[in-house]
C-alpha cells in the first residue's frame, strides 16, 4: 500500500515558497543524487510551462515500491542522476500552457509524472492529469493512479478474486 507525503514532521518553512507562476521562481523537491542513499531536500529552479503543460502544487504524492526501485537502480526505467522521484500525486492547478484545454488554474487533480512527484510542484503533460473524483479527499486521490490501478490488478488479474 501507498503511503502519502507532505508536510508530516517538517518544518513550516520547508512548506512556504516564492509565490507567482513561471521562471525565476524557486520550490524544494526530493531529490536522489546518488542511488541507494537518503533522498536530500533541495530548492530547484523551476521552468516555465510549454504550450501543452500544467504546474501543479503538489498537496500529496504517493509512495511506491517503484519509487523504491528506482532510488535502488533496480527499476526498468533509470533515470539521470540527480532526479526527484514520485510517480502519482495530488494537487491544484498554478499554471497552464497556451494549448491546455482539460484543466484549468484552481483545478484539484491527480496526476502521473514518471518522476517528479515529490516535490512542492511538478510541471505534466496535460494528458496526465484527470480532475479528482467528487468527494474524494486529496490525501486519498494521490494514490488513484499507481497505486490502486496494482491493487486492482493484483486482486481481479492475477488473485482471480471474485465475489462470493
């Protein structure tokens, strides 16, 4: 099971940021610098959003035996080295780029990232966000895309369970 981060055990001002959208602006991210070692908290320049794009302030981001994997060096994808890993998240639209049309600034969403989740922000593809169910808590939806689509696939695909 996915566990969430943001925010447990931190300080307030790990939590606080340059406010407005675009370059020049700064946010912390996870970082994995070196495989098999801690994660360090580092302030990242952010990039401004390409035409196709949306930033997302990251409320919560899923934990994944993946994201495990690849600070290891053992997932299948091995990303350039430092990178900020975390695979699904949650949060509200900053910015989107001039083609955007599914999403808007203000919109709660989940999201995949391939890496970058566990960050203060994250910059997607539009194509890999979806607005969050109705009555769906934050916390809960960061674990919609990677997590529950395993666990579903562990108990119908490869447990075969059934009802009764």
């Amino acid at each position: 099971m996915a566990a969430v981060a943001r925010g447990r055990g931190l300080p307030r001002a790990w939590l606080c940021r340059r406010a407005g959208p675009g370059c020049g602006r700064h946010y912390r991210a996870a970082l994995c610098a070196q495989l098999k070692q801690p994660l360090a908290i580092e302030e990242v320049a952010s990039r401004p959003v390409r035409p196709h794009e949306v930033r997302v302030d990251v409320h919560f981001c899923g934990v994944n035996f993946a994201d495990i994997l690849v600070c290891r060096g053992q997932y299948q994808e091995k990303p350039q080295l430092p990178f900020t890993p975390g695979m699904e998240f949650s949060g509200t639209v900053l910015e989107t780029g001039a083609d955007v049309s599914t999403v808007k600034e203000g919109d709660q969403v989940i999201g995949v990232s391939g890496f970058n989740g566990m960050a203060e922000e994250c910059i997607v593809d539009q194509k890999k966000l979806w607005h969050i169910p109705e009555g769906v808590p934050l916390r809960e939806a960061a674990t919609l895309p990677v997590s529950y689509g395993t666990a579903i696939l562990a108990l119908e695909h490869r447990a075969c369970t059934r009802p009764g």
